[in-house]
C-alpha cells in the first residue's frame, strides 16, 4: 500500500512505496508521437506504455523553452515564480524546494541521468542554499550515443536496493543540431525515417530541405523511445514496473518555426503519458480534462505519501490517475519570457479556447536561435522573398503581431484562425483577459520595461556577440519579488 498522505522520513525495510520515473525529451511536439495520431512517427515504447496507462489529450507546459520549462516542473511553480530561471538559462530562487529533494528527504534514492539545464540561485543575504536533490546524476553520454540517454539502465541498476527510487532520466534528444543521424544503428534503431513519408505542417514549406529537416528529427524521437523501452525492460526484469509511477512528457515544443517558444499548441501542449499498474484504475483510457505540468510535482509527492509544500501552485493528478474522468483543474497558464529573443507573451486555455496576450507585438515570434538557423526557417524566408508563403507560413515571420488573439482549439486545431475581434466571441474575450488579468495579480507577474534583450539576430541566428550585462535586463515579476509568491491564482 502507498504510504499515508502527510508521511515523512525514511521507510522499513517493508518499504512499498512506489517508484517514480520522469523521462522527458527535449523540445517534441505533442503530435510527434505515434499514440498522438501521427502514422509516421515510429514510438512503439511510448505507445505500448500508452495503451497500458494514460494518454493525456490536453496536457500543456507552462513555457516552450527549455530552461525555465524545465524549472517550472521540478519546483511546480509558473517560470516567473521562479525568479531569474523565467528566462533561459538563469538559475532558481534558492528559497524554492525541488520535489526530487522533498522525495531524497523521505527515503527515496534520487538521480538524474541526462540533460539537467537547472540550477539554483546564490541564496540572499542570511539565507541558506537548498540541499541536494539528486543522490547521482551524470550527463548521460557515451562514445556512440550524444543523446543523454547512455546511462539509464546503468543507474538503475546500480541504485541501493534498499530504498524506493525516482529517476529524471532526460535526453538531449530532440535538440538541434542532430547527431542521431551520425550515431544510428539500424540493427538497434530500425531504418532512418524518410523524407517522403513525414507529416509537414502547414506552417513549413513542403520542400526537400524542410522534409529531410524533419526526417532526422523523428530519428531523434525515435532513439529517445529506444532507451525508454530498454528502461521499461530492466524494470520488468527486475519485477518492479507494477509498482513504479512513469510519467513521459517533452519540455517544449519541436524545435522548427512556429513551435518552441510559441504559445500555441504546436509549442506548449506537450504529450503526457503515465503508467503505473497498481495506481492507475483503468488502463488505456485517455484524460480530456486540463493538466499543467506544473502539476507533476504534487502528484509524486502525493503518489510517495507525502503533502506538496505551500510553495507548489500545481495539483495533484492522483485524483485522474484512480479515475480519468475526474477534473483539477479549469484553466492552465503558459508564459513566454526570453529565449534568445526579447518576449513576454502569456496565455491561459479554458475548455476549447486559448486566449494569448503579447507585451512586445512589434516583434516576431520566430522561434529560438537554433530554430532560426534551421533549413526550415530558411526555407521560410526564401519564400517571403520570392512572395510564394501562404498566411500559415507567413505568421511565423509576422511583425507587428497582434496584441490579443484568441483561438478555439476543437474547430482550429493549429490555431491559425484569430477570433480575438469577432463580435460573437466578444464575452469569452473578456472572461479569459479577465482571468489572465487575476493571475498575473495573484501570483506577481509583471512586464518591467527593460526586459532581456536579442542577442541573436532574428534573420540569420547568429550570435550578436554581446556580453551578458549588455543584453539582460529585468525578469518577469522581479518588482513584486515573485519567487517569494505562493498563490496560484484562479485554476
């Protein structure tokens, strides 16, 4: 039996806790997956752990940007909660405990194996650092495998047998530039993916440099859902998949224009698989209520016997786990901050729609550097230049960009139709900026003037070669000390 909600410390040696695993890859579209609907992307791991689990349909980050993603699900708290890791590569408000450590602190074994790309702040005056989460970690590489995903089987089999584990196993895959293409092993991996066969959305050029793009980038996904199988088949061997929580989900969104660092589907919904036998009642069903990633943390927690600390502004999802049909939550809230490009955009989602607010629409919103720097993107902008882009493939070049755009997601699935001005959608405009408007009181969001700066440029991705002082400016909700802001606001 799960330990009583509200246990701590260390267990009997009777300890029959679960396990927990969180595998997340990096920068994978939702609909990148084979369980999603897409016939040629070659999963069958995630899809069998699917089939034998949950299938979330409408999970979504709170950022489609590596770092602060990352951050946000590791503290369950909004990226501008965090303090400076809202924006990439920046460091966590050392007054904000990670989940693994609260886990490290009950008894569990902790490690992380893989892409980390967390750390936390130097803690105020008098203050005091957090201990370590992680018991092991290690960045997950070999010789012939740059993917992240080299040592998982290894740490698992080398953990202590006498405490219940949880496991951040994260790859690099699918983070550009490829190398999965470089390190393939057909024998192991299967045949590369073609070109002619991949699925290219229309907000890309269908060209034979945006195919191929594409191709060596369901080769990435693919070898990440290898090393998840072989994962799968150490804990059976081992008799422990009955008793360990898995939860598979992406940090952001492919990372091709209009995608990372959006605020659309194509960029903040994420898949969300969970698979746990003796906790999830009824296997194969697939959750339609709304889930946050910030959610995530709570719920291992919870699935270990333990209350989440007033710091999460996440919920548990135990409650969806025993029965999918159960609601958490009414609405879920994405920010974008800087990701190599001045932004602040935020959204929050109700049922089918998403509403998105843009601070700075005299910019594109273009995607990241590496993104920019994609055959894709090129493709994109040779198209504007010969006047051949439809409206699609136009928008991820768009400047200005509305302020306001609302969209709803069930009739416009790619989010290409802003309803922001029509007269009949005029009282969910202002039922949705009205909730924005109170979470962004609630939990001490803020726009500063002088925020972060480009320091690449927009055309061609290359570095603007400026010095750090030169180009950050003011967080997110640095005015209102956010990191020190527990409320969640409306959810």
């Amino acid at each position: 039996m799960v330990a009583l909600l509200g246990a701590t410390g260390p267990a009997s040696a009777a300890d029959e806790r679960p396990n927990a695993i969180l595998f997340i890859v990096d920068d994978v579209s939702w609909n990148d997956v084979g369980c999603y609907g897409n016939a040629a992307a070659r999963t069958p791991n995630l899809d069998r752990l699917a089939e034998g689990g949950l299938r979330f349909t409408q999970a979504f980050l709170t950022a489609s940007s590596c770092s602060p993603s990352r951050s946000s699900i590791i503290t369950g708290r909004y990226p501008h909660n965090n303090g400076r890791a809202s924006e990439l590569h920046r460091p966590i408000a050392a007054n904000l405990p990670w989940f693994p450590r609260l886990l490290r602190e009950a008894g569990y074994y902790t490690a992380l194996s893989g892409k980390n790309h967390m750390t936390p702040d130097q803690p105020e005056p008098g203050g005091t650092p957090q201990p370590p989460a992680f018991d092991h970690t290690d960045p997950g590489m070999a010789p012939d495998n740059k993917g992240g995903h080299a040592n998982w089987v290894k740490v698992l089999q080398e953990r202590p047998r006498d405490k219940p584990f949880f496991c951040w196993f994260a790859s690099t895959d699918a983070h550009r530039p490829w190398d999965a293409d470089a390190d393939w092993k057909e024998e192991v991996y299967g045949p590369k993916h073609r070109p002619e066969a991949v699925v290219v959305p229309p907000f890309l050029r269908d060209d034979a440099a945006t195919r191929q793009d594409l191709a060596s980038y369901y080769n990435e996904v693919t070898r990440f859902d290898y090393f998840v199988g072989r994962v799968v088949d150490e804990l059976k061997s081992e008799g422990q998949l009955e008793n360990t929580l898995l939860f598979l989900l992406a940090d952001n969104g492919r990372p091709f224009p209009r995608a990372k660092t959006r605020l659309e589907d194509s960029g903040m919904k994420t898949f969300l698989v969970a698979h746990w036998p003796k906790g999830i009642t009824s296997p194969g069903s697939s959750p339609g209520g709304l889930v946050s990633a910030i959610d995530l943390a709570p719920t291992f927690l919870a699935a270990a016997g333990l209350a989440a600390p007033d710091t999460m502004q996440g919920v548990s999802l135990l409650p969806i786990l025993r029965h999918p049909e159960a609601t958490v939550r009414q609405l879920a809230f994405s920010e974008h901050n800087w990701h190599d490009y001045e932004a602040h955009g935020r959204s929050v989602r109700s049922g089918n729609f998403l509403y998105v607010r843009n601070q700075r629409p005299l910019l594109a919103s273009q995607g990241p550097a590496d993104s920019v720097r994609s055959p894709s993107h090129q493709s994109l902008l040779a198209g504007r230049a010969a006047g051949t882009l439809t409206e699609a493939q136009a928008d991820v070049l768009l400047a200005p960009r509305p302020g306001e755009e609302l969209y709803d997601t069930a009739a416009d699935p790619l989010q290409l139709h802003n309803l922001a001005k029509a007269p009949e959608q005029a009282s969910t405009m202002a039922k949705l900026s009205a909730l924005l408007d109170d979470w962004i009181t609630a939990t001490g969001d803020s726009a500063p003037e002088h925020l972060s700066k480009d320091s690449f440029d927009r055309e061609t991705g290359n570095s603007l070669k400026l010095k750090e002082n030169e180009y950050r400016g003011t967080p997110p909700g640095w005015d209102h000390r956010s990191w020190e802001i527990n409320a969640p606001g409306p959810r």
